[in-house]
C-alpha cells in the first residue's frame, strides 16, 4: 500500500506540473500575439508608401523608416 501511495503522488505531482506549464506556455504565447497586434495600426500607418515629389529624407530618416518596415513585417502587420 506504501508503494503504490507514493507511485500515486508522484503521477498526481507529475500531471500537475505538465498541466501548469503548458497553460502557462500557451498564456504567454497569447498575450504575446495579442501585445505584437495591438501595435499593427501604428506599424501599418507608419510604414505607408513614402509620397513621392516630397522633401528627401535624411539618413536617419530612412533608417528608421526601414527598421520600421522591418519591424511590421517581423509582427506580420505587413507582408
């Protein structure tokens, strides 16, 4: 009767961790996917084609505007 306890703990203790884990895995993967689409308007209006006959952008100007493109596209706002 010993045995088979302790044997009974340790499957109870073992489902028990697997159960947190995974709802603990899939809750950060959802409020992950929810925080990187909460972001996709901004993203979505930044990175709007550039008008043309405008004033040149600066280098840095530029920069950023890739790394922005870069960004909605990495957060799948664009493809």
């Amino acid at each position: 009767m010993n045995r088979f306890h302790q044997a009974y703990t340790f499957v109870i203790m073992f489902l028990a961790f697997v159960v947190l884990a995974g709802g603990g895995y899939l809750y950060t993967n959802h409020v992950q996917r929810q925080s990187d689409h909460q972001w996709c308007k901004l993203l979505v209006a930044i990175t709007q084609p550039l008008p043309a006959g405008g004033p040149p952008l600066s280098d840095r100007q530029l920069t950023s505007y890739r790394l922005l493109k870069d960004l909605a596209r990495n957060k799948g706002c664009i493809k």
